[in-house]
C-alpha cells in the first residue's frame, strides 16, 4: 500500500510540475447534462483542476456538485467547457456539448479566442480512487494535449 501510494503522490506532483509552466485558463468541468451540474470547489474534481493549473469558474469551497443556469456559466464565461460521463449513454453529454457550441457569447472575439468545448468519457476521472492519475492525464490531454 506505501509503494502505491508513493506512486500516486508521485503521478501528482508531476502534473503539478508541468501545470508551473502553463498560463492559467478558466474551466468549467461539466459531470451532469439535464440539469446542468458541475464540479464545484469542494470536490476533488477541483482539486484535480488546481492540479493541473487550471482555475474552476466555480471555485466556491462550500460547494460540491451544484445545478447551474446557463445564463451564468455564459456570464462567466470559461476559456474551456468539458463535459465528463462514463457509462455507455453519451449521446446526451454529445447534443450537450454540441449545445454550448451554438452560443455566440462562447464565440471568439478580438481580444479573446473562442471557448473550447470538448467531451471527455473518463471512468478514472468520475469515479474516485487510485487510478485518479489515469483520469486526471485523460483530463490533461483533453485541454491540453499530450503531456511532454
């Protein structure tokens, strides 16, 4: 158990190592499609988030998996909108994230590129446990590409 958990330790400092020479982008990490739920501040899908270096456009600490008007996520607007299920249904997170495409507020504009929507179907990000690094490198290729 040790030997484990020093390699997941391990996993994670890695990621906190590239995560230091990345700009910050603002995220929205969407678990729910109808309403739209999301992780919040007091999940370890956040923590994941700060891991990586990315900031949660809802960071409040006091909440965990909140319903969301879209009206606000809009107001917010994230630099990224990722949308995460596991489970063999993903035609509803696909209309979904099809749905934040249409929306001119998300659209590029001169002084700011266009949000990036993507799907990201990651068992070892939803459920927690030891292979969280696993789910967190699928998260991490999602917004940032392979990792070098």
């Amino acid at each position: 158990a040790k030997e484990r958990l020093t390699k997941f330790d391990r996993e994670l400092e890695a990621f906190r190592t590239r995560a230091r020479g990345r700009p910050e982008k603002t995220i929205l990490l969407q678990v729910g499609e109808d309403p739209v739920v999301v992780a919040a501040g007091n999940t370890y899908l956040n923590e994941g988030l700060e891991i990586l270096g990315l900031r949660n456009i809802y960071p409040d600490p006091k909440q965990t998996y909140p319903r969301v008007a879209i009206e606000d996520v809009l107001r917010r607007r994230p630099e990224i909108i990722i949308l995460v299920g596991m489970g063999a249904d993903r035609k509803k997170f696909e209309r979904a994230a099809d749905k934040w495409r249409k929306f001119p507020q998300l659209a590029a504009r001169e002084e700011k590129p266009a949000t990036y929507v993507s799907l990201l179907w990651s068992d070892a990000l939803v459920r927690p446990g030891p292979r969280f690094p696993e789910g967190l490198a699928d998260l991490e290729n999602a917004v940032f590409g392979r990792a070098r």
